[in-house]
C-alpha cells in the first residue's frame, strides 16, 4: 500500500464508520506489501469498532503480511483467515 493508498483506505474506512457499518472483514488477497501506517489504520479500525460491539478480521494474507501480523501480535486482536468464506462463517453474524 502506498502512502497514497493508505490515506484513501482510512478515509473509505471512515466514511463506513459514520455510516454505523461495525463489522469488517478485510480482504488484502491483493495487497503486496502493508506499511506500519497501513497496520496503523487497521488497528484504528479495530480499536474504532470494538468500542462500538464491532468486529475487525482480515483474510486471504501474503506470508510477508500474514507474518507481520503474527511478528506484531495483532492475531491476538485481529483474526486472521485464509479465505474470507472463512471468515465470515465465523465472524458476527452482523457480517452476513
């Protein structure tokens, strides 16, 4: 994600949140590389939502993002899961 990226994914994500959407499941199947401010908007996210009874669960990660996740101990806040069909068969069901 580019700084470019990251600026328009946390304003995306904001605009959902005033919306009252909760629960996000993020799909970064696509995303090569992710920053410490990408990460940073992800636990923003996570923080924003779950004060609010939401949920937070990312899916389909490269090994070097899947490995960031674990390396930073975000797994223990942020479920990880190989497909997102995964995910939302058991995430809230708030997701569906």
């Amino acid at each position: 994600m580019s700084q470019d990226d990251i600026e328009l994914f946390r304003v995306k994500l904001l605009e959902l949140l005033d919306a009252g959407k909760l629960h996000f499941i993020l799909d970064l199947g696509e995303v090569p590389y992710i920053s410490s401010l990408g990460l940073a908007v992800i636990v923003d996210l996570q923080n924003r939502t779950v004060n609010s009874k939401g949920s937070v669960a990312v899916a389909r990660l490269n090994p070097l993002i899947k490995n960031l996740f674990f390396i930073t101990n975000l797994v223990r806040r942020i479920p990880v899961y190989d497909k997102v069909e995964q995910a939302m068969q058991l995430a809230p069901s708030q997701q569906k």
